[in-house]
C-alpha cells in the first residue's frame, strides 16, 4: 500500500473541496481509511512542500509517483484513493 502525499493551501477552495471529497470517500469505504495520508500546507511547513515538483494545488502524489496536479474531481481523489491501495514495493 502506498503513502497518499496531498499538497494544498488554505485558501484555495479546490484543495478544500478536495479535502472534503477525501473525508467522503474514506466514510463510503472504509479500505481507504488505512491508507497512510499526508496532508502538506505549502504556506506551513515550505520546507516539506519544496520536495515535490508541482505548480497547482491540490496536487496529489502516491509515494512519489505524482498522479493529479490542479483542479480535482471526486473520481480523480478515488483513483489516487485506488492507486494508493494496489500499489507495490
């Protein structure tokens, strides 16, 4: 299983609404709820945030495998969710 790494800030109302979709999802199925997940300000703790290649928040990463960056959809925090259970050593 995968580490879910979810950069954001908080005054952007995409990586809000990103947050929420998570917290529905993870109460839809409880499989999603043993994934590690990482929430990562980038205005709390830059210092966290630089080691990661992105532009647009949210961005999501799987370890360090970067899976959506920008504007998310409920199915695209799903997938990431999907990608974080199946994923491997």
């Amino acid at each position: 299983m995968g580490t879910v790494y979810v950069l954001v800030t908080s005054w952007c109302p995409y990586c809000r609404r990103a947050l929420s979709w998570m917290d529905e999802l993870m109460k839809e199925n409880t499989g999603y709820s043993k994934i590690e997940m990482k929430i990562i300000d980038e205005e709390k703790d830059p210092v966290a945030a630089r080691k990661y290649d992105y532009y647009y928040v949210p961005t999501f990463y799987v370890d360090d495998e970067k899976i959506h960056e920008g504007v998310p959809t409920r199915e695209i925090v799903r997938t990431v969710f999907e990608k974080a259970l199946n994923k491997t050593e």
